[in-house]
C-alpha cells in the first residue's frame, strides 16, 4: 500500500511578518502625510486668498471713511452756522443760508464695511486658518469697532429724524422742492433772494437749536469712531502685507 505524504510549506521567520508589516505601514504613513501636506497647502492658499479679500475690502473701507470726512465735516460746520444764526437772530437777514444749511444737515452720512470677507470668516469658521495671532485679534476688534459704529449711526439716525420733525415746522416746503435738482437728487442748490421761515418763534427756533447741539456731540463721537476704524484698518492692511507677502 503506497503511503502518500503531504509536502509541507516552510514556516516564515517572524523578521518576514516584521517587514511586510513594516513596509505596509510605510505606505499608509507616507499616504497620509501627502493627505496632509495636501491639505495643508489647499488651507495655505485658501489663508493667503482670504487675506487677499480682506486687503481689497479694507482698502474700500478706509477710502469711504475718507470720503465721508469730508461730508460729515462740511455738515458739521453747516451746523455750527446754523445754531449761530438762530442764537444771534439772523435767520429773517441770512434766509438763503439758513435754508442751504438747514436742508443740508438733515442729508445722512453713514458708513457701511465692505464687509463680505469679514462675514465669510466668521461664518465659515475661517478665522482659524489665520496662522497669526497678532492678525486674528486685530480682525475681531476691528468687526466689535464697527459694530459700536453701526449703534452710534442708529442713535444720530434717530437724532436726525427729530431735527427733520422740527425743520418740517419751520422751513417752506416749497423753498426746499426748489433747491433739490430733480435731474440730480445729490446736488442741492441755494436758494435765490431771501426767503423767509414758515415759523420763526423762538421757542421752536431754540428747540432746533438744541436738537442740533445734540447731534453734534453724537457726531464728532461718531467722527471720532471712523477714524479709529480707518487707523486700525491700516494696521490690519500692513500686517496682512508682513506675514503673507501680498500687495
């Protein structure tokens, strides 16, 4: 009878397990840091884009806080005119003056951030991709700034509409139509000879005088606050520009 036997496999040394084992962990380590520095490089880009945004829309910041200086400048100085006038009782001999001031001051001018990257980084949890301390920081306080600007136009908002109130009182409507150009609701023209108030007693005169006072402490503060937010804007732009090497 013709016994058959099996061949039997050599068993494998331990060190050959250690070696497939080895090179597949290899493999796997080296597949998640090319993951990894893939992923860091798209977050890189995605920082350096960010910043990028944030230059252009704190560029237009600072260029619309310049512009309405000069507005709110001129308004203010309006209003100081017009409460000499009422105080000294020259509004019956200076009426096309005293009808350009009034009509201008009760024109709004507020401030609005291009604020659309801001809003992305806050929304998108994108302020963690910001590697710089220094810069984050001086982002969040430049957001909590203009939020305490947006409350302090609500409150010159409301001051404006009660000097409206009162100016609806004292001055001719018709006067008023005649000055703005139709054509171009930007330009208002003085009016011609000199026109007179529908009312000119002085307790109302006063009362406006007073309405005007308010509105302007309220303004200069407001003036005050835009131009803290253009400086930190500057800063932001400047420390952008350091740590990413952008223009």
């Amino acid at each position: 009878m013709e016994v058959h036997h099996h061949a039997h496999t050599a068993r494998k040394k331990w060190t050959h397990y250690f070696w497939e084992f080895l090179m597949l962990f290899l493999a796997v380590f080296c597949g998640f840091l090319a993951e990894y520095q893939l992923e860091h490089k798209i977050e890189k880009n995605r920082q350096k884009q960010f910043m990028k945004s944030m230059i252009e829309d704190l560029r237009a910041d600072t260029a619309n806080i310049s512009n309405l200086k000069k507005l709110r400048d001129a308004r203010m100085r309006m209003s100081d005119s017009l409460i000499g006038s009422i105080l000294e009782k020259q509004h019956t001999k200076k009426g096309a003056d005293f009808y350009f001031w009034g009509r201008n001051i009760s024109r709004r001018a507020f401030f609005f951030s291009a604020d659309g990257t801001m809003q992305q980084l806050k929304n998108s949890g994108g302020l963690r991709l910001i590697s710089k301390t220094s810069i984050t920081d001086k982002i969040i306080a430049y957001d909590v700034l203009y939020r305490e600007i947006l409350i302090q136009q609500q409150l010159e908002e409301t001051q404006i509409n009660e000097y409206r109130d009162i100016a609806g009182r004292v001055f001719d409507a018709s006067v008023f139509r005649g000055m703005t150009n139709l054509q171009d609701t930007i330009l208002i023209e003085k009016p011609e000879g000199n026109p007179q108030l529908t009312d000119q007693s002085p307790a109302l005169l006063n009362e406006m005088a007073n309405k005007l006072n308010y509105w302007s402490v309220g303004s200069t503060r407001l003036q005050n606050l835009l131009e803290q937010l253009r400086k930190m804007a500057a800063e932001i732009i400047d420390l952008i520009k350091k740590e990413y090497y952008v223009k």
